[in-house]
C-alpha cells in the first residue's frame, strides 16, 4: 500500500517540479516593468556642435540663406536649438547682403524660425542706391520662408544719416519694406530724404 501511494505521487511531484521551473524561466525572460512603455521626451540636449553652419539654397544651387553659430545644443522634445553667437545671412543676387545676428539664439526643427536675443543686430549692407542699414534690438525673429524679420522690443533704426527708434519693427527683405510700430521717433535726414524710407502704419 505504500509502495502505491509513493509511486503514484511521483508524478504529482515532477509535474509540480515541471511548473516551478517553468515560472521561474518565464518570469526570467520577461522584460523589466515599465520596459514596453514608450516614456515622453524630456528637454535634454541630444546632440552639441561647435562652429555650426547650415546653408540653404535656391532652385539654381545659389545659396539664399546661411546660418551660422559658434555653439549649438540641440534637444530632443521640441526639436530647437540654443545657439551660441548667431548669425543668419540672406543673399539675393544684385542686392545688398542682410545679415541679422545675436549673442544667443534660438532655431525650431526645420531652421525656418530663428529667433536672435540680446544685442541682436540687423545690417544690410549699401547698395542698390539705398545707404547701410542697421537695427538694433533684444529680440528679433527672423521668418525664414517669409524672408521677414520682426521684433516686438524697442528697436533702434539707423539708415545713412537718419535715426528713428520705436516700439517695434517688421522688415520685408523682397520688398525691403520697412514698418515701424508704436512709439515711432526720430529724424529722417535730407541726404536720405529722396531713398526709400521707413513706414509707420496708418
């Protein structure tokens, strides 16, 4: 009689001896908790460069834009950029050269937004019969696909020997519209009188 109950638990015992091991191998193949999970971007910086340039070009191969910054730190949830000494250069074949620099940067994902922050400068070079020109501000945005430049921060205007200063500023480089919002003061001078001046909407 015992010699029957034993045998006959010997497959209760391997079967359960089956299982334990069974657990254990599936519980030691399964990834980690949480592993599967797709996590939300953090704003972390995935990428650096130094001496950074991007250029982009027209259809005939010419360069229409180029960006340039002597550090960029790229993050990985928004896709900007802080740039470090930025600059951006529109060229336009036989017209003057316009370029919008800063101390700190910003560029979004696709280098069709970049905003220029802190002693941020306009400068288009004479030519074309107008004088140099050049705006200062903290902040201005420069709208790639637009070819505009804008700013919302107090800006100073100097073209040749005129200076006006105001609220705020929108510039068409195709048109080379000036508009001036706001605040608008200064002096247009007599040499530049006969030029295209900059324009206050009514």
């Amino acid at each position: 009689m015992n010699q029957f109950r034993l045998t006959s638990l010997i497959p209760l015992v391997a079967m359960a001896a089956l299982a334990g091991i069974t657990w254990w191998l599936l519980q030691a193949t399964m990834p980690p908790p949480h592993e599967g999970e797709v996590k939300p971007k953090e704003h972390t910086p995935d990428y650096f460069a130094d001496n950074f340039s991007v250029s982009e070009l027209d259809q005939s191969g010419a360069t229409q834009y180029r960006l340039t910054a002597t550090h960029l730190v790229h993050y990985e949830d928004d896709e900007l950029s802080d740039l470090v000494k930025p600059a951006i250069r529109a060229f336009q074949p036989g017209k003057p050269i316009v370029t919008a620099t800063g101390d700190t940067g910003t560029v979004n994902g696709d280098a069709s937004i970049v905003d220029l922050y802190h002693n941020a400068r306009i400068l288009r070079a004479a030519g074309d019969g107008d004088p140099q020109m050049q705006a200062d501000s903290e902040h201005f945005r420069v709208l790639v696909n637009d070819d505009v430049i804008e700013t919302e921060k107090p800006v100073k205007l100097q073209r040749g020997l005129s200076v006006m200063t105001a609220s705020g500023m929108n510039y068409n480089n195709v048109t080379r519209v000036m508009q001036l919002f706001g605040n608008v003061r200064g002096a247009i001078a007599a040499s530049d009188a006969s030029g295209a001046s900059p324009k206050q909407p009514g």
